[in-house]
C-alpha cells in the first residue's frame, strides 16, 4: 500500500486505532533507519506534530513509524510533504 501522506503545515498527524487505554511507544524513523523521533503516550491513538527530536520541521519524504502498545505493535510509512 502507498504511504499516508502528511502536509505537517496542515497541523498534527494522529495515528489511531490502538485498544482502549494502551501504553504507546512511537517511534519514526528515515529512509536510512535513523531515529527521527520518539512519542509515548496513551490512549487509542497518538499525535505527531511533524518536529524532529530537536524541535525542527522534518524534511519532506518517506518515514517509517513502528508503534508498540503492552500487547501489540504496528508499522507503517508515512509520506511528508510540505509545500
């Protein structure tokens, strides 16, 4: 499947569809497997706001993002693209 596109001046991404009440751990990197940024946080989903560890606007591309939950965990792409 094609990445979801994200336009971070559009506002936050929010990936949902976790179980009710869970832990989340989020983490996205780059095409080169570098750590881009990290989120927890709780609930049934959780928000990106397109920043770096560092507080920067990422560049546009193609990210991946693996999310851990306490009983499960999911991944995906993400395009970003920014105007």
């Amino acid at each position: 499947p094609a990445p979801n596109p994200y336009y971070p001046a559009a506002g936050n991404l929010t990936i949902m569809n976790f179980p009710d009440n869970s832990v989340i751990n989020l983490k996205i990197y780059n095409l080169e497997g570098l750590l881009v940024k990290k989120i927890e946080g709780s609930g049934n989903s959780i928000v990106w706001d397109g920043k770096n560890e560092n507080g920067s606007v990422i560049a546009s591309g193609i990210y991946f993002y693996i999310a851990r939950t306490q009983k499960d965990f999911c991944k995906g792409k993400i395009t970003v693209i920014k105007k």
